[in-house]
C-alpha cells in the first residue's frame, strides 16, 4: 500500500516507474512462450492421433494386467534408487554429508516436485534447500549441486543416445529421416567427443576461472565422481525406460532400440522445459514408436507410465509429509517414526520437510483440479451411468459434471492461495474436496477420481497448521505465469473433449439434449462451463486494480506527522506515530489522514488531523483512492461534528459506541460518586503504592523495566500487541509519551502512558500494562492519580477510549444494526465485557460522546467491521 511522498514530483515519478514496471515485457515472456509450445504441442498431438480411437486408449488400459503395473513400479523405485545416488555423488562433490533419512526424503521429494512442475531444476532446488540445510548445505551449494546433476543427466541421455544410433543405426534408420551411416557418423562423433571430456576431468575437485575472478569461476568435478554420476544417471534412465517398457506392447522393437528413442525423446523434453517434458516427450515417442507399436496402445501406455512413474513418487512424498505432520501431531509414536528417518533429520529436518506443506498441496491441488477439468470432458463408462440410472434423477448426474468442472477451475486458482499459506485458501480447497467428493460419484461413479480427493482431503487436514496467514483468497495479483498454467489445463481439457467425442457429428441440438446416454452433450456442456469460468476468472485478475501494500512509512513521512500533530490539540492523533500506519498528506502538508489496509478494507483511522478546512478534499481523496485499488474506503472511529463531510462523500454511517472523555477542570474525590476512587486511594496507600511520572527526558532509561511488566502482562493473557486503533508497546513510540508508573514497596507495578500535544489540553490514555497478581485496586488507583495529575498541570480533558457498542439503547427507527448491536451489548457479556468497561470507566463521571463508522457500501460494511477488528488484533494482508 503506497504511501505519500515526500513531493509531487516524486509521487509522479514513482507512478511511472510502478506503470513501467508493470508493463515490462519480461513478464510475459515464459507464459507466452509455455502458451506457445502448448498450443504447438496440441496441434502434434492432434495431427498425431488422427487414426486413433478413444474407446481403444481406455479399452487398453482397462486390460493391462497387475504384473505390467507391478513391473512399471518396480522400475521406478529402481530409478529413483539411482536419484538418491546422483543427489550423494552431488553432495560428495560439494564436500558436505547428510543423514541418510534427509538424503532420500530430500532427493525423492525434490526429483517428483520438480517432475511434476517442471523448471526441476528450480523447484527440486528449493526442496532440497529446504531438506538438505538442516545439515549446513547453503541455497548456493545446492544450486551448484543442481547444476551438476542436471548437466551430468543431460550427458549421459546424449551418450546413451549416440550409443544406441551406433550400435542399432540400421533399426533407428527406418524410425528417423536420416541414413544408417549418418546415424553411426552422429553417435561416434558425441562418444568421442563425450570420452575426451571424461579424460579431460582432473583426479580432484578443483576451481577454474575464466576472464578474471569477477566474472565466472566454477569448480570441475573430479573424474570418479563425473563417472559416478554419469552410471548412476544411466541407471536412472534405464530405470526409467523400464518403467514405460513395462506396460508396453513390445511388438518388434528390441529394448536396446527402444531405450535410444526413450533417451532421444528426453533430451527434447528437458530441451521443452515443460513440466516432466510432457507433450514434446509423449509426441516423440508416438512419431518414433508408431511404425512398430500402435499408436492407442502408445497413448494407453504413456498415460500409465505418466500415473506411475511422475504420480507414485508424489504420492510417496505427500505420504512422508502427511508423515511428519502427524509425527507433530502423534508424541512419541511420531517421534519413532522420525527416528527411524535419522536423528539429525528427526530433530532439525522434520521441521524444514513439513514446512513444505504449502507448496506440496499446492502442487497437488493444481493437480486435482486440472484432473476435474479434464474428467468433465471425457465420457464416463456406460455401465456406471446404467446402474446411476437406476436410483438417481437425471438433473444430478447433469449438474454433478457441470459442477465438478466448476469446481475444479476453482481449485486451479485457489491452489496458488495454499501456495501463499492462506487460511482462506485451505478453507475454500477443503470444502471444494468434499463436494467434489460426492460430485465424483454422481456424475459417473468415478472411483479413481474419488480417491485423488480422499487422499487430498487427508493432507490438508494433516497440514492444517501450516496454512495460518489471515489475508484475502485473491488480494495478490496472480502471475501470468500461473495464468498461462491454468490456460494450458483448460486447454488440454477442450483437446481431450475433441479427442474422446471425434466420432460424434457436432451440431446445435447437442447444447439441449439431455438423457442418461446423452455422455457428449453433458461433457460439451462441463467443458464450455469450465472455460467460460476460467476465462471470467482471468479476466478479473488481469483488469482489476492493483490492490496495494502496506509499507512502513519513511522516517520524513512520520517526523511531517508528528509536527502536525503537536500543533493541534486531539491528543489521540498521536496514534499515527505507531508506524502501523501509512499517510495520505493535504496538497499543503499542513493535515493528513493515517490508514491502513486489511483485504479490500482502506481503514482511515479517526478524523484527518490538521486544520478543518483541509478535511474535505482529504476524505474525498482517500476515497478516491482506495477505490481506484478496488478497496472499500471506510473512517474508524470519526466525531459526530464531522459526519456531513462522509455524508457528502457518499458513505454510510454506523454507530459503534461512545468515547468516555473526563473533563478534568470538573473532576474531583467529592461526593458519593466518587466513593470508589477515594477507595482505591487509600487502599493503594495502605497496600504501598506510590505513583512516579517518568517524561519523554526520563523515558529511554525506564524502557527495559516498562518492557519487563508489559511482556509479563501479554504472556499472562496468551495475548498479542494490538495495532492500528489501539496503542502498543513500541520503544520509538513510548519514547514520544509521557508515563505514569506504580511502585509497590519500591518495586515497580503498573503503568499507564498519555498522549498529549504542544497545546496541553487533552491527554489520552495510551498502553496500559500490570503485573500478574497486581492489586485488583492498582489500575483504579493509577487512573485516578493520572487524573489528578493532569488537573494539576491544568489540562482539560483526558480521554479513557471508547466503550464498544455502548449507548445503542432500542429506538422505534433504529437500523438493522443498531438493533443487532443493541442485542450484542445486553447478551455479549460471554464473548466481552461491554458492561464491565462501561462500568469502570462511568467511576470517573466521564462525558460520553458517540463515535460512528463512515463506511463505503452496505452490506460490505458489516465486512468492513471485520477487517477492522483484525487490524485492531495486529494483523493485515
């Protein structure tokens, strides 16, 4: 949330570089071109797939028998036995060790993330930051480890490549536009080439610099651990390939041929960027495979292959998150458990996998919802709908499909909220799980599809805790990058909807036609559905306002506050020199307004302080801005002498209770009234109280002994710092305040702060703070010498804050809310003491004046009131 500047000119300039910034082309480059490859590969896919059929794909990953998926997973816990070699052959370059436990959880976890994502290199980077640093690993040894690995794997697919095309050159001649002898010519030259390379390594890790130590300097691996790497990275592949292999027919291709087309086909995929080379590598493989293999039965193959070797070892890994939450949660059964992962890992690891949760079930719930999307486009299987047929309507199979596209759209953009740790997010992905839940079901008993949402429903309950940031779903812009994502998976959705429904003759009549067998018209219908939603999404995000952030106002900002503030007489304007608050300045600088921001809520606290003509343009101004961000403006707390200037501003006006104001030149200890105040003085003096005022002179030296009762008082209630409308303990803001102190027997007691200005008329009553077990008489006691002591200094009113809610008695014409109020202040007393603050402060015969919300919008303001109460409890988007 900008805050004024210090001139005209530099608040203009610093909108244009805001607007430069925003319209700089590198921000769109990655999602243009993830777009671009996108639609190239579909339109492969499209051309590639002409002859198949989708009854046939589906037929034959019906009929794949348990041995085929055993094998398929067998191979890949071999390949990915081989990653946990790389990732130690890695760390033995860096010269640094781990515990075993964080080495497979850290190289398993990192290599499925980074499958999943893609750019693994980045994402399996910050896993293994995470994991491997709780051994002294920095973010930049394993970005070099990284390094390695990734150009070590991309290696060794180049070598087993040219090998392959030099030992079966005359089998890959009749897959590929080139001649046997050119194959052989292309593989000897890289195995030549890759030997020298090899030899050319040293015996030892060691450090080279190229044009000065400035501009690049890197360390070669020693030769044992290239080899090492290399075999080991082989061994992955293989793995790998064994895993497709394994539930494909192999007709009349050999391994050996079809391990070179696997390789080849990789290397185009880590080439792509996309996330597990998806798309470039499943259309290799069909335009290598086709003349040997059919073509459905390559699809049916690849699809398996997808679930088992990039979806099993997600799975692994959200187990082993799910894991270690329940370790947190679980005590000494936990505890085993992270003791059988290693000690070092259980002690310090634990905490740096769990607290990859949000970006685990963000990955996942992308993945679910593009699932739902895609499922709403495919035909759901005839029998399941016939035995549907039997005991439900029509109306719930129709609406369970559209929905359940819906749906998933949502979870694509709610999934960047789990990203973000939102507890609105979590929240919203929970309930859309369970409805999902029961959707799956109706809309064609899909088990599979039932199951992916059982398993995400049991992480985000497991992980509850992690998602704890109280902000608006969508207050941050989404990435274009992540809208390019979203736009991919609606994409793929529209294709697989072409694709399954290729034999049915599209027509007009399609759109309302709707009958148990009717499968094209309720997926025609779930897709537009989808895209419809998830164009209008990305239409907000993109066209809606920048929402604005918070940033702490600079030092001139604050030092132009304070000197307004000083030359006026409300002391409670002395809130703004909290530093919670930004400014917005008058064109003169001689007032301001202080704000803040939680969600879309734009809270100016009290009136605009500085002289009175100024207030107008300010509100008007604030106004404007907080629309301009699409926020809701709204003033806290403002006088009653000032509502026809929010009236004018077009706001709502909302009671919320009465400031208790002491008019000092009429206070004293006389009379019946007054009878508790005269108590708790005497009582104070017989228990050993004294009173000491401490001035802003005095106040540095007296910090830490303040600080002491302060923390103690927090701990005692398991209470926060307040923000925004009520003051807090802050060193620089304390140091502007006068205090009153309690001592008891010499020791210190309770405190009580004033705000006050260079007039000397009004004082108002600050951070009040007590030890536990104080008197009950003490902050009685410590009022009442405040007031006297203001008195004294010929002061003439001292403010004890507001009582909420208080003096909204029923009326005939009264609101809605004031009613609502009305039964909050006679039946609350549960849930807050509303009485109890009134009645403690009517001991010093106060006069009551109202205090009201002006607020944009109506039922938004009830909103408004909420975003209000969090930024009071110290928290803000």
């Amino acid at each position: 949330m900008p805050h004024s500047p210090p001139s005209r000119a530099m608040q203009a300039a610093a909108a244009l570089r805001r607007r430069v910034d925003a319209l700089r082309p590198q921000r769109f480059v990655a999602p243009v071109f993830v777009l671009g490859i996108g639609a190239l590969l579909l339109v492969v896919l499209q051309h590639l797939s002409q002859s198949v059929d989708y009854r046939s794909v589906i037929r034959q990953l019906r009929h794949m028998a348990p041995a085929e998926w055993a094998g398929a997973l067998a191979a890949t816990a071999v390949s990915f036995a081989a990653l946990v070699g790389r990732d130690a052959v890695g760390l033995r370059y860096l010269g640094m060790q781990v515990s075993r436990g964080a080495l497979w959880v850290g190289a398993i976890a990192g290599s499925a993330l980074g499958n999943v994502t893609g750019f693994g290199a980045l994402t399996g980077g910050a896993v293994r930051c995470r994991i491997y640093g709780s051994a002294g690993v920095t973010p930049a040894q394993v970005g070099r480890m990284t390094v390695f690995t990734s150009v070590s794997l991309a290696f060794a697919l180049a070598l087993m490549t040219a090998l392959g095309t030099v030992c079966d050159a005359g089998t890959l001649a009749g897959f590929l536009p080139l001649s046997a002898a050119a194959l052989r010519g292309i593989g000897g030259t890289l195995l030549v080439c890759g030997a020298a390379l090899v030899a050319a390594c040293p015996a030892s890790t060691c450090e080279i610099e190229l044009l000065g130590r400035t501009w690049l300097r890197f360390a070669v691996p020693a030769r044992r651990d290239l080899v090492a790497q290399l075999l080991l990275a082989a061994l992955d592949v293989v793995g790998a390939a064994l895993a497709l292999w394994s539930v494909l027919p192999h007709a009349q291709l050999g391994f050996g041929d079809f391990l070179t087309v696997y390789c080849a086909a990789m290397l185009l995929g880590l080439i792509g960027h996309t996330p597990g080379g998806i798309g470039v590598f499943e259309a290799a493989m069909v335009y290598a495979l086709g003349p040997s293999v059919p073509t459905s039965h390559v699809i049916a193959a690849l699809v398996a292959y997808r679930a088992i070797y990039f979806g099993a070892p997600l799975a692994l890994s959200a187990a082993l998150l799910a894991a270690f939450e329940g370790r947190a949660l679980a005590g000494p059964l936990g505890a085993t458990f992270g003791t059988q992962l290693g000690t070092q890992l259980a002690r310090r690891g634990a905490s740096g996998v769990s607290q990859l949760a949000p970006l685990f079930l963000a990955i996942v719930t992308f993945v679910t919802g593009g699932m739902l999307v895609i499922s709403g486009a495919t035909p759901a299987f005839g029998h399941r709908i016939a035995l549907l047929q039997t005991f439900l309507p029509l109306w719930v199979l129709e609406s369970s499909q559209l929905l359940g596209s819906l749906f998933g759209v949502l979870l694509l953009f709610v999934a960047r909220g789990l990203l973000r740790r939102l507890d609105a997010a979590w929240w919203l992905a929970l309930l859309i799980a369970f409805a999902n839940l029961a959707l799956s079901l109706a809309k064609g008993l899909a088990f599979v599809e039932a199951g992916v949402l059982c398993v995400l429903i049991v992480l985000l309950l497991v992980t509850r805790g992690r998602f704890n940031r109280h902000s608006s779903l969508f207050a941050e812009r989404f990435t274009p990058g992540w809208l390019a994502s979203v736009g991919c998976v609606i994409a793929l959705a529209v294709w697989v909807l072409l694709f399954a429904f290729r034999d049915v003759q599209y027509s007009q009549h399609l759109w309302w036609q709707f009958a148990f067998d009717e499968r094209a018209p309720r997926a025609l219908r779930a897709t537009l559905g989808a895209v419809v939603f998830a164009s209008a999404l990305a239409s907000w995000q993109l066209m809606r306002p920048a929402a604005g952030r918070f940033v702490k106002p600079a030092d001139i900002d604050l030092a132009e506050a304070a000197r307004i503030v000083r030359a006026q007489e409300r002391s409670d304007a002395g809130l703004a020199l909290m530093g919670d608050k930004n400014f917005l300045f008058s064109d003169s600088r001689n007032a301001f307004l202080m704000y803040a921001k939680r969600g879309r809520t734009w809270a100016a606290l009290h009136d605009p302080v500085g002289p009175r003509d100024e207030w107008p343009a300010l509100i008007r101004a604030f106004v404007t801005l907080a629309h301009r961000h699409g926020g809701r403006a709204a003033f806290y707390q403002v006088r009653a002498d000032a509502l026809p200037l929010y009236l004018d501003a077009g706001l709502t006006l909302m009671k919320l209770g009465e400031e208790a104001r002491v008019m000092l030149q009429e206070f004293d200890l006389k009379g019946p009234q007054r009878a508790h105040l005269r108590y708790a003085l005497k009582r104070g003096e017989r228990d050993g109280f004294a009173v000491e005022q401490i001035d802003r002179a005095q106040m540095a030296d007296h910090l830490p002994l303040l600080r002491e009762i302060s923390d103690a008082w927090l701990d005692s209630r398991d209470a926060r710092e307040k923000s925004f409308s009520v003051a807090a303990f802050d060193d620089d803001y304390l140091a502007a305040q006068s205090v009153l102190l309690v001592r008891q027997h010499g020791e210190p007691l309770a405190f009580v702060t004033f705000m006050t200005t260079d007039l000397n008329t009004e004082a108002t009553v600050g951070v009040m703070r007590h030890l536990p077990g104080a008197s009950p008489y003490a902050m009685e006691y410590l009022f009442t010498q405040l007031a006297l002591h203001l008195k004294s200094a010929g002061y003439q009113a001292l403010s004890l804050g507001m009582a909420p809610l208080s003096g909204m008695g029923p009326t005939p014409l009264a609101s809605p809310w004031h009613r609502l109020a009305g039964l909050i202040w006679r039946f609350g007393g549960k849930f807050y003491n509303f009485r109890g603050l009134r009645g403690f402060k009517n001991k010093f015969a106060p006069r009551w004046e109202p205090r009201y919300l002006a607020a944009s919008g109506s039922i938004s303001v009830f909103i408004t009131l909420a975003d209000l109460s969090l930024l009071a409890g110290g928290r803000r988007s």
